[in-house]
C-alpha cells in the first residue's frame, strides 16, 4: 500500500496557532487561498489548513532530478490524466 510521506510542521499536526478562527479553509486550492484571503482582508481571523508540503492544490509543480537533469512537471494534469498514484 502506498503512504503518502508527511513532512515535520505540514499534516501531521504540529504547526499551525492555536485558538479560535472566524473561517476555517480546508485545502490551500486557488479556491480555499482566495476564500481565505478575502476573508481576512474582511476582517476575519482564518486558518488554511493544508496536508501537502505546498499550497496551491492543482496549480503548483513538482521536480524530479533524472540522469543529471531536472524535469519540472505541472500537477494539475498529472491528477488528471490519473498519475496520482502508482500503478499496480
């Protein structure tokens, strides 16, 4: 079974303040960061929580090193196209 690797201070629970928030965003997508960012321009007190090393949900990029070279690759279309997980 795969496992998705958790990173010190992202998803496993020890980063983040404590207290209590107006609006809490589930997922650092491009629609959870401008939810949370309106609503703190508005005056709320929000908290975006996010389980990858990375905001930006579908919209950021990951790397790879390959025989001496580097290879960046787009996530949304990975997602997409069903390269998500490994193959059996």
């Amino acid at each position: 079974k795969y496992e998705k690797p958790t990173y010190p201070g992202t998803g496993n629970g020890l980063s983040g303040d404590e207290g209590e928030y107006d609006v809490i965003v589930i997922g650092s997508g491009m629609g959870g960061l401008a939810c949370g960012a309106l609503s703190a321009k508005y005056g709320d007190k929000v908290l975006v929580l996010e389980s990858h090393i990375k905001c930006g949900g579908s919209a950021h990029t990951f790397s790879r090193m390959h025989n001496g070279g580097k290879y960046s690759f787009e996530v949304g279309p990975s997602i997409f196209e069903g390269l998500d997980r490994p193959s059996l």
